[in-house]
C-alpha cells in the first residue's frame, strides 16, 4: 500500500477496513447469491425495462429540478444573512434525517388529493399528484435536494467574494455575476450535487411508495419492483437488485470520485 | 482518547446484549396486518390470564413469509391465506405441528366519507381512482380472484403493499374506492359490500414454529377457546369452517 | 471632476468606523495608515461594497450613499473600479475573457468584446499571455492583467488596494510607469512611502478606524500630526539632474545613484540612512556632504538631528552614537548615506525646504 509521508498506523487502518467491509460485504452477498445465468433474461423482461426507464427519468428530473432550485437556496444559505436563517436551513436539511415514509405522508397532506395545496391543484387545475410520474419525481426530490443544497452551501461558504465584488465592480449587475462569476466557480460542487441528488433519487423507495403509491405504469421504479419481487421472487429481487449496485455504481464511477470529496 | 476507548466498549456491548437478547418467555408472534386489532386485543386478555408476555409483529402476509423463510425468530406465525401458508411451511420450520384455520374473512368496497365517485358495486370500479392490494399478499390475491370471476378490469392507480396502507390511502381521500377486509371498516370510511364476495372467503391459518416456547401451545389453545372466537367475531371475522 | 466628499459613519460587527475628508480636484490621492486603521473599509465604502449608517458620500456633484434621504447606489451602477488587494482575476476565464469582462458587462458581443480586450493587452504588452488562465501567471503578469482589466471599464476612479504589494521590483516599476501615465483619479492603499511620493499628490490618513488628517502630500509630509506619520514620512527629499550613475543636487553637491537616470528627479533616502562623522569619511559611503547640526529632537532612545548646508536634511541616530560623537547645535559634521538607500522619483513633488 502506498502512503504519501509517513506511515499508517496500525490501528487506524484496522478500522478503516472493518467500516470498508462493513460497507462492502453485503455487495458480495449479494453478487454471490445473483443467479447470473438468467441476469440477462430478468433484467431485459418487459416490466423490469420499464422500471429501468421510469427510474431514469425520474431520478434524471429530480436532479435537474434540484438543480434550478437548490443552486439559490445552497447559495442564499451560505451568503445571505437574514433573521430565521437557522430555521431555514434546518428545515431544508430535515427530509436527509426524517424517514421517508414519514416525508412521504407529509407530502401527501399537503400534496394529495385532500391535501391543503393538492386539494386547490386538483380543482383548480384538474392536477392530481399522487400515483403519477410527477408525484413520483416530486417525492424523489423532496429526499434528494438537501444533498444538493448541502454540497454547494459548503463551498459557496468557501467561495471568495472578492471575485463576486471583482465583478459587480467591472460593471456586472449582480444576476450577471452571479451566472458569470458565481456559477462558475461552484462548478464542481453543483456536479457533485448532481451525482449526489441523481443517486439518492434512484434509491427512493420510502416517500414515493407512500405519496406516489406503486402504479406499474407510472411509479413502480427499480426500489417499487424490488420490494415486491422481495416478498414473491427472491430470484428476481436479487437480479433487481444487482441492477442497481451496476447502475449507481457506475454513475458514481464516471462522475468522478473526486467530484464528491471536495480538493 | 479515554473518551473514544469507552464509546466503543459501550458500543461492543451493546452489541453483545441486542444480539442475545431473545428476550426469555415472552411469546413471539407474527399476524397478517388485518388481524392487529384483534391479535392486539387476544394478547392483552391472554397476558392478563396467564401472566405469560407476548410480543406481537404485524405485516403483509407475505412479508411474514419471507421473515419466517429468513429465519426471523417466531414461536407463532398467523397467515391471512393458506396459499401464503405454504410457501411458509415449504420453509421446514413447521414440521413437528399441523397448522389450524382460526378464522374466515371476506372483502368488501370502501370509499372516502360521502361515496365522492358514488360508487353503488363492484362493476362502478371501473376506470375510477382504485387503491388495491399487491398480488402477492392475501387481499390482493383474493381481489385477483373476484375480479376475474366477474369479467370485471379494474387499472387501480395504485398496488398498496397490504390491506391498511389500502385503508390509509381511502381514508385521505387520494383514491376514490379500495378493496379491503370486512373487518378493516372503520368509521372513517364508507362500506359497500360486494355480494360475490362472501361465497371467496379467504382462510386465516396459525401455527406453532418447531423448537417454540411452550406456551404457544396455550396461546393457540386461547385463540381456539370461546373467549377468543368471540373478540374475533366481534371485530368482524367469520368462524372457522 | 471626480472629487470625493465624504462625511459618514459606519458599522462592521463590532467595529465602528468615522470617515470624514474630502479631495477636492486632487486626481492622485493615497490612503495610509498602520494596519487595521480601516484603509480598505474606507476603499469598499467608496466602492459600494459597504454602506454609512450616517452621513453622506458625495462623487463629483451626485450623491452615491445618504442613509437619511435612503440614497445607495450599487457598485456596478458606481462609474468606478476597486481592485482588490491580488487582483481578483476570475481563476475560470483567459487572460484575454477576463479582459473582455467589463465589455460583456457593458452588453458588447463576445467577438466585440474579445477584439477591444486584444487590444488592450497589446497596449499593456500582455498579447503573448491573451491564452492562458490566471493559474499559469506570474505575479506581475496578474497584477497588470487585473490593471489592464479595471481601465478597460474606463472609471473615473481608480482604487487600488496596495497593488504593488508582493511584487518583485521590476513588476513594482512596470506598474507604477502604467499608472504614473493615467488620466483617472487615483485612490491608492500603500505601506510603500515610496510608493505614496511616486504616485500621490494629495495624503488620507487613517488610524484607529478614523481619517486622522488629510491633505496635500506636503503638507503631512511636513506637519505629521502623529508618532506613526512622522516614522511613516521621515524621508529625506533632494531634487536635482540626474546624468547616469551621477546625481547633482540643485546647488551643486554630487552624490552616486544606483542605477541610470537621466534629467530633473528627485532622491529619497530615510533620515535613518544618514550616517554623521566627525572627520571626512572613507570607504563604501561615497556619498558624502559637509553640514552644520540646526536643530536637535530626541525620542526615547533616537535623536532626530537637523542638518543645514547646500541642502536641509534629516538624520537619525541612537543617543549611545550621539554622546560617542560629542556633537551640540552649530557643529559642523559630515554626513554620508549609502548610494543603496537612494530612491529616485520622477521630479513632481516639491522638496522639503
């Protein structure tokens, strides 16, 4: 193993493989149990491609929506001052630690049908949410956009504002240096964001099981199929299962490792 | 570094005493979803007779399976279908007891307070915002089975994974009908029977995991006695037939 | 006519700060004092990038900042430039986009903008450079880079917060020859006393978060009316012709330069590289004049010792080396000072009489 100055301790590199493997044996268990001879079939059936897709394109408009809206609220966050910041902030981090089911059913009364803002869609404008694509990407970035939020916080924090003064200075007005100047030097932590938000929104299961329900049509993503392949096809739970270690792993892999750990 | 040495003592034995603590006598059962109230109710008037602890799991009945397949910890298991009964028993972990119908339970329509899609029978279902059971678990599998017999389609807008998350999403009012146990009626929600229905019954089988406590035979004996029967049927469940 | 008027206070967490000054029709204007005096509050006050709680501050005849009629104009509406200590160049864009910035901003196209920006990187010399990015400059290639960019807005006012500092000396030179041939107004944060005599004419000094005097160069120069003004200006000022290496002061005494010039300048040297003998000196210090002692000041341990003859100037000893020279008021000595310690300044300011 090669180390940079000086030598590992011992100890410490115990440890760190013991949080390694705690992190890496159930992959192995599942590898080891995939039936790898009907993978191909499983994985290419009709509704195991559909999931494919569906979770796709959800995860796909989660992290874009996280983008357009978590860019401000990140960069608000950490260089606004304004009274009830800390509340802000706690209640845009609240859905990482709240259970999802429980962000799921918030969704729904405020969302659904009978919901206090769901009810006004849906006679207003005849718009249902809930068991609908939209629910479904609605529920994913509700888990989703506080990773976002917190990768470009943490380095809008650390941006120098000197630039942004730079530009106001040379004549830009303040939206100008914020696409110019602003934007571009998040560039890294938005991509991480992205990576980050994309890969937390494929792995929803909790909240758009309960607000978004399990329509084959329209909401059974990877997770949906998996939870029910779990309870009649063990076979096909792993395969499913399989699927989405390769799919995010390789997403994180051509995103960059080091997009995610800041230089 | 004293700090850090004794959070993971504490850790480690914490970990020591949760892995080993298969908690005595106290009675593990696992129910199907719809029998929570009533199991909740026969634990309770079990515990107080005999002063024996029970502790009692809920879940879809095919949730129980793959637990029981899993080798989750159990000295009852209670199944709201006997289809769901023999993936269990194909497990190998019921071979020294045969299993005993306790219960019969039939379905039934509900719909939001007020009847919004006004909805009269089973054929009105059609092309409305329908919550229904997944197929793997009991409701569902029966649900299957009604439909189809009377040439009805219903594309429920959502496959719930068992009969109260059904109920849940009746009672807020985000579908217009589900299908559900008699027994799962509650005042939040309006009733409207499916006549074909009580001819498919489904059968609620219970047994004794190999290698139980040996009160489990005591509590089987419990759901069996007048005493149980009669909070079962009170709660809306058929007797054995 | 780019005059500031500034009377006003202001608040930074718990720090306070009192402002008040005004310059007039100077053009070449320098913000000194010791650290943490509030130099650069005082240059991102001007700037918009801080507001007055109270009072006003007035550019030229229009009203940029007066709490009390809720006036604030924002910095990129403000026909200025701060330079940052550093440059602020965008780490993101070429040397040749950072240029074109201010163009951008002002609604040019992108070709318009990158033509104007190559041309101005050909005034400053920088053509070669119009490719790379901030990370591959040197200092000095940034500093100008970061100067070339602030005039292609074309500002009224300049404010430079201590451009030269951590330059090498040539780059130093480079700059000061760009900013000499300025038109602009100028407001500079220096800790270079050379720096301030090369490039101001008019003197805002700050200590302890307040302007603690203002005014023409001269005048400070010759008034100081504090312990770190005096230390800060304790220079000595001979203007004469320079031919070479070869210095004749206006009545006639030679001294040796350090490097080649030519024409009417001015030599600077601190009071304290002024050496005091009894007899003629030899050796290194080539630069040598005979005076007779006209004022004496002692400060703690150093005396501060006026020195008549063709020309006035100062120096300062330690009381050990003034006991040691036996010297009282009317003596005649003889002074030297290294050829080293001169600095040459293009002849605009007035010398000490």
């Amino acid at each position: 193993m090669k180390t940079k100055h000086r030598p590992t301790p011992f100890s410490l590199l115990a440890t760190a493989a013991l949080g390694f493997a705690l992190l890496a044996i159930p992959f192995v268990g599942l590898a080891q149990r995939t039936p790898w001879s009907s993978f191909v079939q499983i994985a290419t059936e009709e509704t195991v491609i559909r999931s494919i897709s569906l979770s796709m394109i959800i995860a796909t408009s989660s992290a874009c929506i996280c983008l357009i809206l978590g860019i401000p609220l990140g960069w608000i966050l950490a260089k606004v001052e304004f009274r009830g910041l800390k509340i802000v902030r706690a209640v845009v981090l609240l859905p990482m630690v709240l259970p999802p089911v429980a962000g799921g059913t918030a969704l729904l009364f405020a969302l659904g049908r009978k919901g206090f803002i769901g009810e006004k869609l849906n006679s207003w404008f005849g718009i249902t949410l809930p068991f609908t694509t939209a629910g479904a990407i609605i529920a994913a970035t509700f888990v989703a956009l506080p990773f976002f939020v917190l990768s470009i916080e943490s380095s809008a924090t650390e941006l120098d504002s000197k630039l942004e003064e730079a530009s106001l200075n040379l004549g830009a007005s303040p939206i100008r240096t914020f696409f110019t100047v602003t934007l571009p030097m998040l560039r890294s932590s938005i991509l991480a964001g992205i990576a980050l938000s994309w890969a937390r929104a494929l792995g929803e299961f909790g909240a758009t099981i309960t607000f978004a329900g399990d329509n084959p049509e329209q909401t059974r993503t990877l997770p949906l199929q998996l939870f029910v392949a779990l309870e009649t096809n063990p076979e096909r739970a792993m395969v499913i299962g399989m699927l989405m270690v390769v799919i995010s792993l390789s997403v994180l892999v051509t995103l960059r490792g080091n997009w995610l750990v800041r230089r | 570094m004293k700090l850090f040495a004794s959070i993971c003592l504490g850790v480690a034995g914490l970990f020591f005493n949760l892995s080993c603590s298969t908690s005595g006598d106290s009675l593990r059962v696992l129910a199907a979803a719809s029998l929570t109230e009533a199991f909740e109710e026969i634990a309770d008037e079990f515990e107080s007779r005999t002063g024996n602890k029970v502790t009692l799991s809920f879940a879809g009945s095919s949730s129980l399976a793959v637990q029981i397949e899993d080798g989750a910890p159990a000295d009852v298991i209670a199944l709201a279908d006997e289809e769901t009964f023999e993936r269990v028993k194909q497990s190998g972990r019921l071979t020294q007891h045969d299993e005993t119908i306790f219960a019969t339970n039939y379905l039934t329509i509900i719909t939001p307070i007020g009847n919004p899609a006004s909805i009269k029978e089973i054929s009105d279902l059609e092309g409305k915002k329908v919550a229904l059971c997944q197929e793997q678990v009991p409701c569902g599998r029966l649900t299957k089975e009604i439909v189809t017999s009377l040439l009805i389609e219903i594309q429920p807008a959502t496959w719930e994974p068992n009969v109260r998350s059904v109920r849940t999403k009746v009672e807020l009012g985000e579908v217009d009908a589900g299908i559900v146990y008699v027994t799962d009626v509650t005042n939040q929600v309006v009733a409207i029977p499916i006549i074909e229905s009580e001819q498919t019954k489904t059968r609620y089988p219970i047994a004794i995991v190999d290698d139980a406590e040996p009160h489990a035979e005591d509590f089987l004996d419990f759901i069996l006695s007048s005493t149980g029967q009669g909070i079962l049927n009170r709660l809306g469940f058929g007797e054995p037939e | 006519m780019t005059g500031i008027h500034l009377s006003g206070k202001t608040k930074l967490g718990a720090e306070e700060f009192e402002f008040s000054f005004e310059t007039g029709t100077h053009k070449r204007i320098a913000i000194i004092g010791p650290n943490g005096s509030g130099k650069t509050t005082l240059l991102r006050l001007i700037a918009g990038h801080e507001c007055l709680t109270s009072g006003s501050l007035q550019i030229g005849k229009a009203i940029y900042d007066e709490p009390v009629s809720e006036c604030f104009v924002p910095p990129h509406l403000r026909d200025l430039v701060l330079q940052h200590q550093g440059g602020s160049v965008f780490p993101h864009l070429t040397v040749e986009d950072n240029v074109a910035f201010p163009y951008r901003a002002k609604g040019y196209s992108k070709r318009n903008a990158r033509s104007l920006a190559r041309e101005t990187l050909e005034d400053f010399g920088l053509s070669k450079l119009k490719h790379k990015y901030p990370e591959q400059l040197s200092g000095g290639q940034t500093a100008r880079v970061s100067l070339a960019r602030s005039l292609t807005r074309r500002p009224k006012l300049l404010l430079l917060d201590e451009p030269t500092s951590a330059l090498d000396v040539e780059s130093v030179n480079q700059i000061h020859q760009i900013l000499e041939r300025l038109d602009t107004t100028l407001f500079v944060v220096s800790h270079d006393p050379v720096e301030v005599l090369k490039l101001s004419d008019y003197i805002i000094a700050l200590e302890r978060n307040e302007v603690i005097q203002f005014g023409v160069l001269e005048s400070i120069i010759h008034q100081p009316t504090s312990p770190w003004l005096t230390k800060f200006f304790d220079l000595n000022l001979i203007s004469g012709v320079a031919t070479g290496l070869e210095f004749k002061s206006d009545c006639g005494e030679l001294l040796q330069l350090p490097q080649h010039h030519s024409g009417n300048v001015q030599i600077s040297f601190p009071s304290s590289a002024v050496s005091l003998h009894l007899s003629p000196p030899t050796g290194s210090p080539r630069n040598r004049w005979k005076s007779t002692i006209t004022g004496l000041d002692r400060k703690d341990n150093l005396i501060r010792i006026k020195l008549s003859g063709s020309f006035d100037c100062y120096a300062t000893i330690t009381l050990a080396s003034f006991q040691e020279l036996e010297i009282a008021l009317g003596n005649t000595i003889w002074a030297s000072v290294k050829a080293t310690e001169l600095n040459v300044l293009p002849n605009t300011i007035p010398a000490k009489t």
